[in-house]
C-alpha cells in the first residue's frame, strides 16, 4: 500500500483515469500530448528534485528561515514596522477573499467588491482626492502609472520634472519604465535634505507633462509645498505627488497641497514587511483624470432589483477590452493587500492614525535629539515626522555593520541605493519602539561613534 | 447586505488600543511647522474591533473562491491553493524581514529565491531569471523591456514591431506598447493557430520579436512553432512566451525548448499561490543566457555559500518595482514545488490535460467547440449557435452556471470566438465535480431552448441579480459620498 | 446542502502524504501477532485535500457565530473573542508542549497557568485554585467533590444535602448528584430570589451546602446573600457559586467577599474564549484557605523562581481529568484578562448590565418581564402572554429572530419562568445593535398580534426550516449508516 | 486625545453611554449596581494589572514562552506527536465553527451539527461500535462516563474490575469519581507488562457492573483480549475498552474484541499537545446503550420542507431537561477539537491511518531493537505497536535528565505516575521521527547508559 509520490493535491484514482480516457477516446495519457511535435517534446527527466510530503519540505524552509536574523528594526526608507493588529491579519484571512479572483462576476463577489470600494474610499479620503483604484502593484510602480497617466493626458508633452529628493528606487523604476528617445527627465535639485524650489519655474515649460515630489522625501524630511500647485497648474501640468501615507495622520494631504495625482505605498497599514512585498500601490486623482485611470475600479451601481451593488466598472480603459490602446497594462493587481490595508485603516480610524503618528513622532524626535547630543553626530536638518538621517560620511556603513553586532538594524544606508548619497543613514522610529529600546540605541550609538573618534 | 464601513462608524468610537508612549511627549508645533500640518479633518470610519470582525466576515460570505466550489475561469487555473503554503508564508522569520536589511541577516530568504529562480529554470528550459515583477502583466512588460535593452544594445533601433495573435490576452499588446513597441495583429488560421505563413511577411529588419503562449488562449498547442521560433530568430527577432498556460505543458514541452528568449510565469496560476481577489500575484521572468544582462537590479549571487544582491549589472533595465518581488507569493510557489517535485508536476499537467480533455469531449456534443480536436489545459466553446437559436447567450450561461453554485468560465475571450466560454478545470478537481458540471451544462443548454427566459433571468439564487453596469460606467460612483 | 463525507468518498483517492518510511522496513507480522491485527475493513471516508477544505469551508457557511451577529444566548456570554487570543495560543513554544515534559522545559507554560490562577483568585476574592476543569460542569462536579472531601475529613458523613435553586442551571443538580449529593430544590421567591426564609428549614447537620449563581439565571443580584451565606455557613455548610454570569460583576462584587467557599468559573463566557461550536472551554475552580487541601493534584508550585509541579497532597481529591486543563484556552483567557487589565474588567462588566438594562427598559413595554425592575448582565422575559392571546411562542419569536440574522436567546430556561426568553446582549455590543434588535423585538410583537402564522412558520429565509425533533428522537440516526 | 485605557474591546461611546442611561432612567452607571448590598460591593481597587495593549501582551507572553524548551519528543503516555496536517488546522480554523457555541438552533448551525454527525461516524466506523456522541472532555473523563453508563445500566451492581495496566491518571481520576462508600474497585493485577486475565473469572461476580481495559495498556503493550468478552459477557457485565484510537489503523478494534464501550482520547489525530488540552475524549457503544449516553448526541432528521436536516437530539438524557437524573452533568464539549479531528481521519483516510501505524510502528521496533541491542537494557515485554516501556531501574529518572541534556525528552517514567512503576520508561516513536533522529537517541543513550555501567 505503498503511496504514490506522485499524487500531491490530486485526486484522480487509477480507475478515474481509466474511465476518462475511456470516455475521450484515447488510452493512455501520452495521447493527450501527441499533438506536442516531437522535436519540442521534453523526454527527458527534469532536473529538479522529487516531491517530498509537506511536513518534510515545512521542516526544510523551517530550517532556512532559521538562517536569517531578525534585530532590533529602525529602518524604512519606504517600508515601516508599524504593529499590525491581530483583528487586521485575521480579517483579511478569510479563504473567501485568499482564494477568488478578481470580481468579474458580481453576484458571487460582492464581498471583495465592496472591499475594494471601501479601499478606494478610504484612499480618497486620506489624499482629499476624488477618485483612486483597486491598487496598484507597489508605491514605486504607482509612482510610474501616475506619470504614464500624466503623458496620456498630456499627449504632446513630453519632459516629467522629478525632484532629486524621491526614492531612488523610484527614479530608478520611471527611467526604466520611460525611456524612449522622446521622453526627457528634468531634475529638480536638492539644496540640503529639501527639494530647491527655487528652480522650479525655470525647468517649466510647454513640455513638461507633470513635476513629480515626494514627502516625507527619501530623507524623511517634510518638503514645504507651499506655492508648488499654482506654478505647477499656471504650466498647466500635472502636479504628482508620492507619500508614505500614514504621515497623513497628522501631515498636510495631497489635496491640501493642490496634487493631482497621488501616489504611494500603503505597507505602512497593518502590512508585514515581507521582504518587500507584497504591498500596496495606491493612486489618488482629481476627478477629470477618473477615464486616465490605470488597472481597475470598482463602482456602486444597482441591481435589476433595485439593491445596491458594486461592479468592476469603467472596463474600456482596460487591457481587456482597449489591448494596445489601454491606460494601462496591470491586470492582477494586489486586492488582498488592499483588504488588509482597509481593515488596518478601519480599526485604528483617525485617532488611531493620529496616535501612531504622535507616537511615532515623537519617539523619532527623542532618538535623533539623543543622538545628535552625541556631538559626533551630523544631520540632514530639516523638519520631519518619524524618519530623519544622519550624515555620518567615511563611517556609514561601519556604523551600521557595528550596530547589527550590538543587536540593531540601525537604519539604511542611502549610500547603497545611491551612491550620490554616500554617508547619508535613514533612521525610522515607529510607535512599536519602546523608550528602552531607543534607549539603548543612543547607548550602542555612542559607544561606536565614540569609539571612532578616538580611532580616527 | 453589508452596509459599508462608513455607514456603520460612530464618532468618537475606539477599535485599537497603542501602548501608551513611554519617551517625554512633545508637541506637535515642536516637531512639525504648523504650515505643514494637516489642517483637514480625516472623515474616516470610526468602529469597534468586533465590527471590524464581523464586517469581514460578512463580507467573506459573500464572495466565491475554489475554496468553496468548482472555479473553471480560462486562462486562470483555479487550482487549489494548498493549505501548507500558507504556513511557510506566514513564518515571522519570513515575513518580517525589512527589504534593505543587511545581506547576512536575510540568507535564508535569498536562498529562497535562488531556488526557486534555479528550479523555475530547469523547468521552462531557461537560463536564469528574476523575479521582481509583482505579476503577470508586470513580467511581460519587465520582459519588453529586455528586448528594447537587447536591440539598443545591438544598435538596431530600427526594431519596433512586436506580433501579437489577435487570440493573445490584453495584456500581451498592452505590455509591449508601454514598453513603446508598434503592435502587429496575427490572425490565427483555421486550426486556431499561429501559422508561419502568418508571420512569414513581418519577418524582416524591422522586427523585434513575438508574444505567443503555447498552448494558446484557445488551449490548442502550437504545432508550428518551431518553424516560428526558426523564422524569427533568423530575421533577428526574439520570441516572448506568455507562461499563463504552463499549467499544460510541465514536464511535458518546455518554452526554452521551443526557442523562446523570455518568458514569464504567473505564480498565482501555475504553482498554486492563492489568487486574493484579484492579487497579489508574482510574475518571475526567465531568459536565455544572451539576455541575462538586462535582467533588472538587483540579481541574487550564490558565492562560498553565501548568497548576495547583486547591483552592478551595467546593461541591466533597472528596476521594475520597488524592492525584489512579491516575497510572501515567492516562498508559496517554492513550498508548492518543492512538495510536487519533478513528478508531481508533471503529473499535474497530465491531469489538467486530462480533466479539460474529459469535459471538452462530454460537452462537444451539445456545445460547439470552433477549434481543435484535443486540447491542452483548457478549451473554448462557443455559444453563437446556442444565441442565434434562442437569443441565450454566453453570459447568460454563465450566470445561470452561478446559480448552480459553479464559478462561470471566462467568457467573451479569446476575441476570435463568438460568444466564447473558456474553460480551464485544473487537475485538482475530481471526476464527480466535473461530472456534475457535466450534467449543469447538459440542462443549461435543454432549457436554453426550452425556456430561454429562465437562463436570461439567472442568476435567481443569488443575494444580488444582474447589475447594472452600463450605469455604472455613466455615472461613475467610485467612492462613497456621504449618505446621499 | 453539502453531502456528507461518505458520500464523496472515493475508492483509492488519497488525501494526503506522509514522508517516506526511512527506517529498514519490518513486516507487520513480525511485529504484532497476526491474532492482535485488525481484520475488519474501516469504512473510513477517502477523500482529497481539496475536498476536504471545500467541504469544511462550505459547512463553515452554514453557521452562524458571534463574529457575523449579534448572538444574545442568555447565560453564555456571547461577546466577541478577540482575535490576539489566537495568536498568542497558537504559538508553537506554547501549543507543542507535551505534559509530561520535565518541568524545566515549561517554565513559560507553567507561569502562564500560575499568572491566570492568581488573577482569578484576585477578581472572585479567593485563595488559590485549579486549572484542571475543562468547563463550566466539570469544574461544579470538582468543587462537589471537594465539598465531600472536606466534610469526609471532618468525619461529617451525615451531610449529604445541597440546597439548588429551581433558578439554576441544570449541571448544578447533575453535577452535585454525579457526586453523590442528595438534591433540594430551593423555589425562588416572588422577586426571583432565593430568600433565607427558603432555605432556613434545611441549616442542620444534614447541610452539605448550597449552590448558587449571582446575579443569578434571571440576571438578578441575590440581595438575601449575606443571610444565606451566614446561615449555611452556622450550620456548618458550605456554599459553592457557580460563576457563569461572573460578566456582570466584575470589579464590583466578588464571591470570596459573599462568602462562597468553591466556585467556578467559564473561561469560555467571562473571559472571551471562544465557543467552538460547544467547546472546548474550561472551568478553573477556586476556593476559600480552608478547602485548599483538596484541590485537584498537581498544583502549580512557586519556590526559587522556579515553578513547578506539587503532587504531594495527601487530602487532594485526585485528578479529575487527564492532565492540567486545557492550556490552549488558558492562554487564551489570560491574554484577554491582561489586556483588559483590573479597569477593563470592571468596565466590562459595567457596560454589559448597561447594555442589558437598555434593552430590558426598551423592551419592557411589549413584553412581560416578570421578575426585578433592573437586571445584572441578563434579563428573562415571558412570552406566556403573547401565548395565550395569540398562540405565538417562546421558540416561534426565537426562530423569528433567525430570519432577522439574530441568534435566539436561551429559551425555556430557567424554569421558573414561562415561555421564557433569557436575553444577554454582553458589553461588546453596540448601541446600534442593540437598537435594531429592539426594533425587530418590537416587529415581531406587531406581527404576533396581527399575522401570528408569519412567525409560526419562521424561519423562512434559512437553508432548512424547522426539523423534526420529535422523530430524530424516535427513530435515532446517528451515525451515517451508508447509501440508504 | 489621549486613549481611554479602558476602552479595550468595548464599543460604547460617552455619548452612547449617556443615551442610554437617561433611557433606562439612572443617572450614574453606578445606579445600575444599586441592588448589590452595601456589604458585598467590591470598593477597593483589583490587585490586578493595568490594562495594556495587545501588542504589549503578545510580546508578554512570547517572552514567556520563550523560557519553555523543546527537545526531540519520545514522550507519549496520552498524547503522541504525529505530523498535523496545514489542511486540518486550516478546516478547523474557520471563524464560524469557532465563534458559534452548542448547536441549539439548527436552522442556523447545520455546519457545526453535520460536522459532529461526521465525527460521531467516524468513531462508529474506527470502533466498529454503533453509537457515539458530539465529544467529551478526554480520553480520561470518558473513561468515567464509560464506568458511569455501566453502573447506571446495572443500577444494583456496584463494582467495577479494573485492570491495573491502565493509565495511572485514567485511575486516579475514576477514584476521584467513584469514591462513594458502596462503589468498589477490584484490581486485574499484572503479571509482567500485560493484565494477568486469568484472575478475571475469579473477580466477576454478580456485583460486578463492568470490567475496564486498556490496549495498547499503559507500557504501550497491546492485550490480548481472546475470549474476555466472552467472560465478561456470560457474567452480564459491561466490557469498557479503553485505547488510542490511532492504533485502529493496524490493531483490532473495540467491536472485534467484544468490547461493549469503546473510550479513548482522539488526540493523535490532528490536535497538538497543548500541555494536555484541549483535545477529545471519545465514547462509543453497542446500540442499546444509545439512552444512556452522556451528552450531547446529534442526529438525522427532516426538515418542514422534507430536505436532511441534523439536530441535537435525545435531549431527555441531558442536564438541562433531567437536571439531577441526568446520564452525565457534561454540558460543553470539545466540539471544535472534536472536529479537527474528524478533518484529520478524513483527509488521511483509512490509507493514511495504516501509513502512519506501519511508519510508527516500524519506527518504534528500530528503536527498541537498537536499544536492547545496548544490553545495559532492559525492557517490559510483550508485543506493542509504537510505544514500549524500557526497566531502567534506579537509573530512570538520570536516563531522562541526561538525555535531556543531549536535547531529547527521552521517554516518561511511569514511576511519576504511579510509583509502582518506578524504573520503568515508556518511550513513544511516531511517524514524525526520522531515522536520523533516532540513531542519535540510540548513540547519545548507548552513552549514557554505558557510562553508567562503568561508573557503577
Ligand atoms: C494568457 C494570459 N496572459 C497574461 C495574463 C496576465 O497576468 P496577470 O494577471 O498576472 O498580470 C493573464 C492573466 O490574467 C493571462 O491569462
Ligand atoms: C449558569 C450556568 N451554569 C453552568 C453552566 C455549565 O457550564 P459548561 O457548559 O461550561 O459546562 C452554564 C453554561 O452553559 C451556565 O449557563
């Protein structure tokens, strides 16, 4: 009674088989692949290894999670360790949601359309913008379908002016993602931790398509956008706006700066890190840019009953339907995550939100004061939430491996994600960081920093 | 009916409790310049956790997944999403790894991903890939861009032109125009195929390169595409495989074998991670060794037993997205694998094979299937006969398919079948499901000419009947607005 | 409707893989005699992985629990289980322990089962207790048993009778019979309450004690408390308090300070465990110094820092059930209590008598509420009224309430009460909630007096309608007796 | 905006509470405790905890789970450690099994009532008996509901032959039970690792309302129960088997030996350890025990509309309508453990039972072999499936010490239960062990062991 390794997750009997292939018409399963030419059948044995039970391959990625190591976490730099709570995670599990598709069928999916409605709402309300998606693939490539959606409506245009103070990987994303002859990238340059506005209207023109800013930028530091919506709305372009949205809990919104578009990443609510995903892409938008939109929306409609329902609506933007001439080409998107984010979203609510930021503020505000006491110690001045940086030049990277030893993920260097910014640490402190534990990083910190000097 | 989030808030109410801040407080104006400040109110929804709860949960109840009954949506493979995957996924040691930690604090996740880039490898016949992109669309796109990278690296600017089969899904045109190429329809020919022929005449200075899937959106395999993948490569092309269908063919044909230069895979389709409502999912990308420096930043290097990210690659297309990829959807895909092993997979494809043979060839009799004697994976059928006869159509079906607790196939594509229904039932269901199936189909297509109304007017048992899409799309509500 | 699990039972699927035998293989005979094998085939069903979730998933929707609605089940305390109480009993380092491990390698086990017992101890003003009840009934047979203890070390041996309310729930006869005790009936008063003068007769040497609930089953405060307690305990009683409505008085009033000497209490009520369907629960007991000595073995010693197991009770009643409890709801019920904290409890207990004395004065107008003018956490109704003048009963308003997607209340009990109704809405409840339930309580008063047929035949918007008791219990089915 | 700490789980606003006390008619929320006696109000402060967060708690108690150590289990005695199914854990997991309580209603429960019918088949079918119920606490527990349902069959036979291989927990708590000055025990002795059944014939009499056994017994020996119910039956007695119903798999079951009740604990299948619990006590039994059975029983029935509907049935025998006459006080179960393990039979099927017996018992005798083979060893003899008990003499509870040190829990000393079994040690292989694992237990107790001699 030997098993048949063969047979994971499927259910077919030997007798199954047979009457099947019976019922067809041929007799053996070879058959049914004989319409593969001989010259690209695989005859071969695959090179990889045999199936092994569940348990045995559960105990083997036991064993290789075991070989990573998890510190003391202070970094962010586009994804942060917030607490999730256990309701979020155990709402967002149900296999209901976990194993549909996307709602084509509305009568059968009216629970992950309504979800995603009330993604999208949430998203307009913490941007103040009127229409947004069922998400999008990541922070990054939102900032891409934002920009994308900018030249689509600006069709003659064909220069984006991006400030040098954004993620570095985003920049990296839109000149992978734009980089035809015709499109042209005009920097906005840094002065200090800020985007120097001052250079604004002189890189404007009958070309620019949109100005795209982030804040908190890639140092943490709250760029002041007082002014940037007239001179970029008087070019009559697009003003794209990219944040960590959980600073809307106490920072000015997309709406209030005049934005357009807004994009960013929504890991911050109630997602792990993961490694980097998945998260969530989400784009916000004035209401005339609703048929710009990329990947889908949901809308409330009514049914032939007259209750309310919710759809996949404004299909014809769609791959689906347009192909070539689509808005975009994003299909599967990241509906569970936005479920997730939503759930996060609803539980915590605008106290719940202003908290986290306070806290989170303040914890951060209290680290860097600290350490900045080190004297050793220089920043990147300027006003911030709950991220700041530190310009530690030669010993960035140094302090960073020593943190690790003294048990810290210390914060990340932007050095490595770009090498224009060398010396420069990004430090996040999230409300899940206790007095102790920040404590003690001023203590490790100086005993380094110290240290160094000393050597030097 | 669930009334939404915002309707059930109440002001003033607490869902979440935060640890009290224990570092001195401090005021806002002494952190944040007032001018920088939010000065509008949030109008988000106030509840309690229970609410939150039971709001879910209700939602839950309405919506279908595979967990819950057959799901044969073409092009999709619904197969079960083994249960195991879950478990490995939700590992802390996994999850909660920050992207830019240290690379000796995150050696077991990168060995993750080397494995799994190394056995999607051996099983497609490539070289080596990533596995950045966060789909399927995402791949084909990241995939576009390879080639663009490839022929600006070989200097011939001149190739623009992509073919795409008018059977091909959206995505396929919609990648490689973003991507900036200049699309060029292939009809397929009576077989359903692409022919040579078809390609013959674009074979020439100006091509890039084409995107197939094989087997193809109408589940036929594509005999000739070896003569295709030839011509191409002669004409200096390069051939894109759409790995939606690999469900079909693994262990059985591989696409590095047939000459394609890039592929993607859908994770979420072939190798059994849960679909969530529409994602995430994972689309890795796979190349031949000539295009292994464009592949996007970073690649993940395997040195004395230590894994590492690896940035300089000074021909590679940059990033795709934010970080490496949807990692959560990676360790499940490689759980999936590692469990099914080189015969397990195989063995999958022979049997999803077999399920779609089995109910194509009890259906042929009723329904007209346009192309195609034996299938691959999936099949289509087409209810214009069925429409020009009783004004029932596809839709129709497919509704009346929900109100017998079936998931509809996919219907109105691939474009080149009239009323098309694809149906795509996976390996992991067993006979008795498809049999009913079977027998739901059967009475569908007897009432349809016996009492076409009571098809037209499915779905019945359902809390919703058909929704009102065109004004849906007129007056666009995407938000909530208030209780108006 | 889902078939059962023999029914999509098929010959030779197989559901799951175990790793490979890696051990030289041995021959079952050389193992166990041939007279010691099973020879008879087990009929067991065999069945796929994905069946297996899809039919749990499907009969999941098929009930009803307190994370979809509201769930006002008098007596049981139906509030929400939060969902950290998962996370934290499904660690591994918790849940995988063995009991039998050595103590050294359950420090962290065994402070948790020593941290609830003293909080418990604290919130009821007891001394120190046990763990080892796995619920409400069990640990009344426990705390029955220590009573016999304790009067057979005395040498009492002529106290054989326990004093019980008509009021009180029906395990507290069983239990003090399963233990040997004789049973008196105590009737409640005209105010629903237990006065001294009822039990007066029966404070003599034959007295083994009394049990009481308090509040007790109509949600009523025992005002006669401290009368009864001294006179049981003059006449050299004991008095045990069945602490199923503990969620009324938290912070407020606690037994030990009454004057009870055993108690229990329902981990699965008071401290947010979930139900499961009908368990598992658990029922700790907790007692007065006195009766310490005959706790169940082990208790949870503390010396050194170091906790451990102390068998050594030479006047303990024994084990009375396999190991210490049922730790995985342990850890479930002090997760809850530490964050709820002594100000959490207290509130809680405060906003269910608010919550039930909101609905209590809502509904007090329609219907008859025949004992006190203000309740504790629950509240008993009489339908016998609408009875009477419209043949509407108890369980016709109760199935009513199904089709408004409430669960019923407890009904039919307690006895004294006709056609009585026992409403316990918990503190998790919104005031939302509780005002649509008013105004469907309020719908089905109308509806009984004008179209008493309509509720007569409810539920009508349920998978099955009402079911034949009386045949099921005529003609017992139950176990699956094959295709017949 | 400062939290109110209390607020944990509670959903009235002060605006909600304000409402709702002006219509009941009070002012104060303390006017709803005006009917507790001035001299039972509770006025002081609990001497408990401040309420935290929930993160707080969570990382609280991993802490303290943190000082919990596992080792490489041969622990069994009760509760064995064999692999747990993902698919099990995940089917039990759903919220609507776990939030719902006793299946009262069944026009809303059928979920829960069919999935306890399912259960109580599933013990029909593994016992071979004809009736079973919704669960009872443990295998220990229902042991006495066994003892319980005899007596109370055999209302004026007051003695019960108990044999003494039985689990000594299983004893020490039916004395807890039965300790009424009429009820008596008589002892089946042993004679080596098995019941001496010759001395059975002498103990029946006419007193005698049941006779209790366990196979495998409590050295994992499995019995040899030829001819006993024959014994047992021609005296009019009750024959109660008492065993782990995973060896089912490979071992004759309860209706093959004759048994009249079949009791045990279905932990094996699927649940784990936990410490003890929760897991399932079972109970099945010939037919016409049906009315005696305690708790609650589910049964087959019809609607009002004629479709198969399942109902709590039986009632009579219950609490709630018998109070004090009642077949048994149990009132909650362990439906939701119960049904886990119902998944757990299901997906394993009758297949995967003889798998895991033949891998567990293969296993087992490896290890037993090699351990004789030690020659310091000694062993309690006799034919077993997957437990074994080793006679180490004084040398037992250093053994276990030691080999705690080397990273396994070695076995039980039977001698902690019950000191009449000093030096014995019961060590339990599953199918989870691997080879591996298990030459090293060999290796590290060759070590030990021999050690020892030397030092002797
Ligand atoms: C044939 C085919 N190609 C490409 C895609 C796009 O994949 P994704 O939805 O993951 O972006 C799909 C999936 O819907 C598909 O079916
Ligand atoms: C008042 C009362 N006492 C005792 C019990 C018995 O508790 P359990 O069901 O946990 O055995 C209950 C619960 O149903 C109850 O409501």
């Amino acid at each position: 009674m030997a098993q048949n390794r063969k047979y994971s997750y499927v259910p077919h009997t030997s007798e199954d088989i047979d009457e099947m292939l019976a019922s067809i018409g041929v007799s053996r399963i070879e058959d049914l692949f004989a319409d593969i030419p001989q010259d690209v059948k695989f005859t071969e044995v695959l090179g990889l290894p045999d199936g092994k039970s569940e348990y045995e391959i559960e105990k083997f990625l036991q064993n290789l999670s075991e070989k990573n190591d998890r510190k003391l976490s202070f970094l962010g730099c586009g994804m942060y360790d917030h607490i999730i709570p256990a309701a979020v995670t155990a709402a967002a599990s149900s296999p209901a949601f976990v194993t549909s598709y996307t709602p084509y069928q509305p009568e059968i999916s009216q629970g992950m359309l309504q979800a995603i409605f009330e993604f999208q709402t949430m998203i307009c309300q913490l941007t103040g913008l009127d229409v947004s998606n069922a998400s999008l693939y990541d922070g990054h490539t939102a900032a891409a379908e934002a920009v994308s959606m900018a030249f689509q409506a600006k069709k003659k245009r064909k220069t984006v002016i991006v400030s040098e103070a954004v993620h570095p990987f985003t920049l990296s994303l839109l000149r992978t993602y734009f980089n035809e002859q015709d499109i042209q990238f005009r920097s906005l340059p840094l002065k200090g931790g800020k985007t120097d506005f001052s250079q604004l209207s002189s890189l404007l023109d009958d070309t620019t398509a949109a100005v795209f800013i982030q804040t908190p930028n890639i140092f943490g530091i709250l760029e002041d956008l007082n002014g940037i919506s007239e001179l970029i709305h008087q070019n009559k372009s697009f003003f794209i706006l990219s944040s960590n949205p959980m600073n809307f809990g106490m920072t000015k919104t997309p709406s209030e700066w005049g934005a357009d578009i807004a994009v960013g990443d929504t890991q911050p609510f109630g997602l792990p890190a993961n490694l980097g995903g998945p998260s969530v892409g989400y784009i916000a938008a004035v209401k005339n840019l609703l048929r710009k939109m990329p990947g889908r929306i949901v809308g409330e409609t009514q049914d032939d009953r007259g209750q309310r329902a919710f759809v996949l609506t404004l299909q014809a933007r769609e791959q689906h339907i347009k192909r070539g001439r689509a808005t975009s080409n994003i299909c599967t998107n990241q509906a569970l995550a936005a479920l997730t984010t939503s759930a996060y979203i609803a539980l915590v609510g605008p106290m719940g939100l202003e908290e986290v930021n306070r806290q989170s503020m303040t914890k951060a505000h209290y680290l860097k004061e600290a350490l900045l006491a080190l004297k050793e110690v220089k920043d990147v001045p300027g006003p911030f939430a709950y991220e700041f940086t530190l310009d530690l030049g030669n010993r960035a990277d140094d302090f960073i491996q020593r943190m690790l030893g003294k048990g810290f993920f210390a914060g990340v260097h932007l050095g490595a994600l770009d090498s224009s910014l060398y010396g420069k640490v990004a430090v996040a402190v999230t409300e899940k960081r206790t007095k102790e534990e920040i404590d003690r990083y001023v203590e490790a910190a100086g005993e380094i920093l110290k240290g160094d000097q000393l050597n030097e | 009916m669930n009334k939404l989030l915002f309707e059930i808030s109440r002001e003033g109410r607490i869902g979440y409790r935060f640890p009290e801040n224990d570092v001195p407080d401090k005021a806002l104006d002494d952190c944040i310049p007032e001018n920088l400040q939010r000065k509008r109110e949030l109008p988000l929804p106030e509840i309690s956790e229970h609410e939150l709860v039971r709001h879910y949960a209700n939602l839950a109840r309405r919506n279908f997944g595979v967990d819950f009954g057959f799901y044969p949506l073409g092009s999709c493979t619904m197969k079960y999403n083994p249960k195991i995957n879950e478990t490995t996924a939700s590992n802390p040691a996994f999850s909660q790894n920050h992207p830019l930690q240290p690379e000796e604090t995150i050696q077991g996740s990168l060995e993750v991903m080397y494995l799994l880039l190394k056995y999607l490898s051996e099983l497609t016949g490539m070289k080596w890939g990533t596995l950045q992109p966060l789909a399927g669309a995402h791949g084909e796109f990241t995939g576009m861009q390879i080639f663009k990278a490839y022929f600006r690296d070989r200097g011939e600017h001149k190739r623009t032109k992509v073919l795409i089969p008018t059977s091909a899904h959206g995505t396929n045109p919609a990648s490689a125009h973003l991507a900036g190429f200049e699309i060029i329809e292939i009809p397929a020919d009576n077989r359903g195929l692409v022919s040579f022929e078809a390609i013959e005449p674009y074979l020439n200075d100006e091509l890039a390169g084409i995107m197939l899937t094989n087997p193809n959106t109408l589940g036929l395999y594509e005999k000739e595409i070896m003569e295709i993948s030839r011509g191409v490569h002669q004409a200096g092309g390069l051939l894109y495989y759409d790995g939606a269908n690999m469900n079909a063919v693994m262990g059985k044909s591989r696409p590095g074998d047939m000459g394609f230069d890039v592929l993607h895979l859908n994770l979420h389709k072939t190798f059994s991670t849960p679909h969530g409502g529409g994602g995430p999912g994972s689309g890795p990308v796979l190349v031949q060794e000539a295009l292994l420096p464009f592949l996007p930043v970073p690649d993940i290097g395997l040195q004395d037993e230590k894994f590492s990210w690896i940035w300089n690659r000074p021909k590679s297309i940059g990033k795709v997205s934010g970080f490496y990829g949807n990692f959560g959807v990676i360790v499940r895909a490689l759980t999936y694998l590692m469990v099914m092993g080189k015969d397990g997979l195989t063995h999958a494809s022979e049997m999803a094979v077999l399920n779609a043979n089995y109910l194509r060839s009890q259906l042929n009799s009723l329904y007209e299937i346009p192309y195609g004697d034996m299938c691959k994976h999936e099949f289509v059928i087409s209810a214009k006969k069925i429409k020009d006869d009783t004004d029932v159509s596809a839709i129709d079906i497919a509704k009346s398919l929900i109100d017998n607790n079936i998931h509809p196939p996919t219907i109105y594509f691939p474009l080149i079948v009239p009323e098309a229904m694809m149906f795509e039932p996976t390996e992991t269901e067993t006979k008795e499901t498809l049999d009913d199936f079977i027998k739901v189909m059967k009475d569908i297509y007897k009432q349809a000419y016996a009492n076409p109304e009571y098809i037209q007017n499915a779905p019945v048992h359902t809390e919703i009947g058909r929704a009102d899409e065109v004004a849906a799309a007129r007056h666009p509500k995407v938000s909530w607005a208030g209780g108006e």
